[in-house]
C-alpha cells in the first residue's frame, strides 16, 4: 500500500511539473486580400497547460501580430512566438522533432516545394525563438538543430511524425478500399451557433485531451475554442488464462489513453514497446493494426468535461483582413 502510494504521489508530481513546463502551441495559415503583393503567413502561438487547465476569470485574447496592443498582449494567456510572411507556398504542413517546431512543403505555381523552416521551442537552446529556413548556403554554419534536409522532391500538405528519433515524411493518398472500419465511442457537442471551419487535437498527457477548433465568423472577431477532456476505459484482452488452463477471456482495467495502457498492459497478446509521436498524442503502437485493436478491445468508454474557453483574434486595426484564415495543428512541448 505504501509503494502504491508513493507511486501515486510521485505520478502527481510529475503531472504537476509538466502543468508547469508546458505548453500547448497553436499553429495557423493567415492569407491576406492585397492581391497586388501575396501575402502569407504561419503563426504560432502557445498557452502553457496550467493556464488552460486552471479556468481563471483572465481573459484568453490574442491580437494580430500587425495590429496587437502591448497592453492587452501582456495580460493575454495566449501569447505569440513566432511567425513566418511573405509569398509563401499554399499547403504548407507543421510537425514536431524533439523540441523543434517543422514547416515545410507546400504548393507554389501548381509545384511542389522542397523548403522548410525551424522554430526551436526549447528557451535554453534559443531564448527568442524565430523560424530559421534551410537548407541553403546558411545551412553550412547552421546550428545542429537546424540542419534538417530538404524534401527530395516538392510536397504539398506533407504529414510529419517523429517515429523512433526518425522524423518521418507521409504522403496522402486515396484508396478506393476502406482501411479500417472504426466505431465512435464518443460524440462531443460543441457550443450552439459555434461552426468548426477547422479544428485539430493535442494529447495533454495524463488521459487528457485538448480539441481545438476556430470559427472564421465575422473577421473582425474570429472565436476559437479550446475544449479538455479527462477520459478512461475499461480494456477487454481477448487471450486465454494459459496458467489456469480455462481458456477465458480475461480483464485489465486502464485508465488514460490508449498508447499508455497497451505499452503496459501485459494481458494483451500484442502488448509490447509502442512508438510513436508523443506530441500529436497518436501512435500507431507497435503493429500496423494498433489503433483498430485498442478501440475494438474498449468495453467501457468514459469521458469528463475539464472545461470549455474561448478566445478571439482580433483584426479590428488590420489595413487588410485575412482571406481563409484556418488552424493547421497544436502540438504539446
């Protein structure tokens, strides 16, 4: 009883010390309308996870980065770290290796673009992050955390994963067979009258979720909204009882999310080291077949509303205001 104990203090603390350390970055396309001189950019900001977790009465207001008020940015939980404007490409992808924020591909001119930019989050590597783009002849001089190759050949829309200290290049595509034939365990209601032009989700640690989700609305106050989830399950693992010799199927309760429970669940005959992304919160385990086994083997499914905030962009002092402003990812560091 005192080493579980010990166990579950300890597993608090470690939660706690997260709450303090981390954040959940926000990324985003804004496209302008001066059709005279393109302009695109990708913006990142972040809220640390105390801050969103907490449910304080201090506003959550983020202000464009042409038209902020210092003012009211200071006060704001959300804050910005980065951008990146000019004629950039359409279809640009972020993605996350170790502590360094990715941008890259693209589509320019109906081609493909091989470029990508750095945004290294980590305050003791780079105490004012900016997006360094690579790789060129400044490469050469690069810090390491920069020197990450150019695509072999231009992608539009790439999906990043960092898989197993290997930063992973995925392509879309269709397929006219059904790959996997998944059941939803849980339907979630957003606000009345609030529509999800575009939306994304962070694994928060702990069986926490994050969903993002912005409504373009009117341009001069654009809402989004953060929505957290606490979820738990109870997991079915179908393989016999080979030291009873019944041959019954037997039970292992798990409480978090689904990566955790099979990399430590040692009843399920596929259990085993799972890798994956630990930013985006989605592994693929350690067989191809993780995710369609893990939802197939959940008995009981329970989700507990954390809370629900919502904050604005607010382009009232814009000279021109975005075209197809839309959330790209959120990522945890």
């Amino acid at each position: 009883m005192e080493a579980m104990e010990a166990e579950r203090r300890n597993g608090e603390a470690m939660q706690a010390d997260r709450l303090r350390n981390m954040s959940l970055y926000i990324c985003t396309l804004e496209d302008y309308t001066d059709w005279k001189c393109p302009n695109s950019r990708y913006r990142i900001q972040a809220i640390k996870l105390s801050d969103l977790l907490s449910y304080s009465s201090t506003p959550i207001t983020v202000f464009s980065s042409k038209s902020r008020s210092k003012s009211k940015v200071s006060n704001s939980l959300v804050r910005d770290v980065a951008f990146v404007e000019g004629d950039l490409p359409w279809h640009m992808s972020f993605g996350v290796f170790g502590s360094r924020i990715l941008l890259a591909g693209g589509c320019k001119s109906d081609r493909g673009t091989t470029g990508i930019y750095v945004l290294e989050t980590d305050p003791t590597v780079e105490p004012r992050p900016k997006f360094i783009k690579g790789p060129g002849k400044q490469q050469r001089k690069a810090k390491p955390q920069y020197a990450i190759p150019k695509f072999n050949g231009g992608k539009s829309s790439p999906f990043m994963v960092e898989w197993n200290h290997i930063l992973v290049y995925l392509m879309i595509v269709s397929t006219e067979s059904e790959i996997y034939s998944i059941e939803p365990l849980a339907e979630i209601s957003v606000p009345y009258g609030f529509k999800a032009d575009s939306y994304s989700c962070a694994d928060l640690g702990g069986g926490a979720i994050c969903f993002v989700l912005m409504n373009l609305g009117e341009y001069v106050k654009m809402p989004v909204l953060f929505m957290t989830f606490q979820f738990s399950f109870l997991k079915y693992a179908a393989s016999s009882d080979s030291s009873s010799g019944s041959g019954s199927p037997h039970f292992s309760s798990s409480t978090g999310s689904p990566r955790n429970s099979s990399s430590s669940s040692s009843d399920s005959p596929h259990s085993g080291s799972s890798s994956g992304n630990p930013h985006s919160g989605g592994s693929t385990g350690s067989d191809p077949d993780f995710l369609c086994r893990v939802l197939s083997d959940i008995r009981s499914f329970t989700v507990k509303s954390l809370g629900c905030r919502i904050f604005e962009y607010n382009w009232s002092e814009e000279s021109s205001h975005p075209l197809y402003p839309e959330l790209l990812a959120c990522f945890v560091l």
